[in-house]
C-alpha cells in the first residue's frame, strides 16, 4: 500500500523551488551575515533578501519583520513582548478558547507573573462572536491574541472586525497566522494586525525559522538577550539558509493558487458523505475554513482507532490517548461538539501534490473499515 500524506497542517514537505534556493547555503556561503567581511556578503544579502520576500507577502515593510525559530517563538516574541514593556500600562489579555498551546501555554506563564487572562468562547462551528471580545476589554487590557485560522478545523476568525475593536480602544492585537499564511491572504494592512506570527514548515518552507510582524512605531521587549540581532528584537545569528527558505517559500505562495487543493479537499468530503452518510459529520464552519482543511468526525467511533485501521495513511485525530483512556479535543469540547462525535474526529489536511486518486483510495478504505 502506497503512503499518502493527508497531515499538511502538521508540516508540508519542503519545495524544490525552496530547496534549489537553500543549497548554496548547504555548499558553501558559510559566513556569518553578521561579519563585515568578504565571507558575510553573500549571506547578509540573502537574509535581508529573504526578509523583503516575507515583507512582500505580508504587505509590510522589510525592518517590520523579526525571524524567528518558528511560529512558536513568533507568539512567544509578541505575548511576552507586550507583558514586559507594558505590564505597568496594562496586564490583561484576551484571547480564544480554540488557540493552539503556542499561545495558552505562554498565556500561562504570564499569569503565573500577574498577567490577568479572558478567555472568550466560540460559536458551535469554532467562530470568534466579536462583541464577545468587545464585552472582554477592560481599561487595563493590553492585548488581544486571536487566530487566524484554527490548525484542527481550519475555521478563519473575523480578524478584520475584531482588529476594529482593538483599534477603537487602542489596544494592541495579534494573530498567530501559522494556519492560514500561504493558503488564504494575510496581508496585514486588511486583517489590521499589529503583530502577526508564521512559520516556515507550515507552506512549504523548511522547518526551525518562522516571522513575527511587528508594525512600526511598536516598542516590545525582547525574550532573547544578547549580541543585538533582527533591530534587537531577538538575539542570536541568524541562518541564511533557513531565512532564504522561507523568504523563497513566501514569494511561492504568492504564485500559487490554492483552488486546486480546495476543488480536492471539497471532493473528497462528497465522496465521504455519499460513501458513509450519516456515519460521517463535519467539524468547524462549511464556508469559513482554509481551503485544505477537512475535519469530519466519525460517529460513535474513535478517531485513534479510524486512523490505525488506516494504516499507511497520514493524518491527525482529534482526540489524545493517554494509559488507555481517551480525551477529545479541546477545540471541539470549546465549539461543544457532543461526545459521541467529537472523539471520532479526524483531521484531513490536503497539500499541494495530493491527487484525486489518492483521496478516492482513502475514502474507499474509511468504507470498508466502517
């Protein structure tokens, strides 16, 4: 049995075009973009090259963009950055009850400093309601951190109506953008962000660098402390290679359009429902989702067990086994999914080399195995 990797929201595969353009970093161009001598040109212009790439596809300009290991620093950058410059000003945050642990498990630590923390809840297809957000601002709130699209349902959040409200109580707002950047745009201007996060391995690129947006005129705290790199924001020589992979990954992003991944994943929820029928129930909002996202829940089973019966199929279940008892997720207990659906969830998430034949293949095995 062939493998199909159906899991792209976990990690893409790199991209020749990303891979052709990282080489010469494998092979040579070692110097530290840092130095000022002859052995550091090649890699300065490649970074700083790299950073006018995700300013493109951002929409912003090129000192608005930090590199970072990944999307999971870029939050940590934004979250503990806010806190530390402006935890005097105001030590309140607000943010969703479907974000990732990227941005809970800092919310955390922050509390454990002061930091006070609204959680405001979603829709029963995982959607923001603005006004709730609006009802959480207080006169101490200093950021609002929601995300663009969730990484299980792949359900986009109003982030353009919720920037408005940060805007019209001049409070700070960011949006971990690591499930939406390269599938939906993400310019920033029309989202109306002040911060926003990505990362490399999510849309194509290579896997240990990401960005952080910061809009101009911003001040945060740096979390890494040292010799002054990326305009003191965060320490540490930067990696040509990495940076030119994921500057080369944002400008094919730019190229791609993501309809033929849309046109699969919608075809492979018809064949699902015309094969299992009411066996087979979706998760997150019909409309609202990026376009290769596919979250279904197979009634009264377990979606562990759904994805060992499919073996040499890659893909996430929405539940998390532990010493033989079973947790359903999180992000389908805050959309209030019941139990005896939301413990068969299974997430599909499309990329760019799938084919009809192998979701045709995949859809007929869920059919025999239920």
């Amino acid at each position: 049995m062939n493998h199909i990797y159906l899991d792209h929201n976990a990690s893409t595969p790199v991209a020749p075009d990303v891979i052709n353009v990282m080489r010469p970093f494998l092979e040579g161009n070692f110097g530290n973009p840092s130095s000022g001598h002859w052995a550091a040109l090649d890699a300065k212009d490649a970074l700083e090259g790299a950073r006018g790439q995700v300013a493109s596809f951002l929409g912003c300009e090129n000192d608005e963009v930090i590199f970072t290991s990944g999307g999971t620093e870029a939050n940590n950058l934004a979250l503990k950055g806010v806190w530390f410059d402006r935890r005097r000003r105001g030590n309140h945050f607000i943010t969703s009850a479907i974000e990732h642990d990227a941005i809970r498990t800092p919310l955390r630590f922050l509390k454990s400093l002061g930091a006070k923390v609204t959680i405001v809840p979603v829709d029963r297809y995982g959607v923001v309601d603005p006004e709730a957000v609006r009802k959480a601002v207080r006169p101490e709130t200093a950021l609002i951190s929601i995300m663009h699209a969730n990484n299980e349902t792949g359900t986009i959040q109003p982030i353009e109506e919720i920037s408005r409200i940060a805007r019209d109580h001049e409070i700070l707002f960011h949006t971990d953008a690591a499930q939406s950047a390269g599938k939906i745009p993400t310019k920033v201007s029309d989202l109306g962000v002040d911060f926003l996060s990505l990362a490399a391995h999510k849309m194509y690129g290579p896997k240990g660098v990401g960005a952080l947006y910061v809009r101009r005129g911003i001040k945060i705290e740096s979390h890494s402390h040292g010799a002054g790199h990326e305009s003191g924001q965060r320490a540490g020589t930067e990696s040509a290679l990495l940076t030119s992979g994921l500057g080369a990954a944002c400008a094919l992003a730019q190229r791609k359009s993501s309809q033929p991944v849309e046109a699969l994943r919608d075809k492979f929820w018809e064949l699902l429902q015309e094969r299992l029928g009411d066996k087979v129930v979706l998760n997150g909002h019909p409309q609202l989702r990026v376009p290769n996202t596919l979250n279904v829940s197979f009634v009264n089973q377990i979606g562990a067990d759904v994805l060992a019966a499919l073996d040499s199929v890659a893909a996430a279940t929405g539940s998390a086994c532990h010493a033989g008892c079973v947790d359903m997720s999180p992000v389908l207990i805050a959309m209030r999914t019941p139990v005896h659906v939301g413990m068969g969830a299974v997430r599909f998430s499309l990329g760019r080399q799938n084919t009809l034949e192998e979701i045709e293949s995949v859809a007929s095995r869920l059919e025999e195995i239920l």
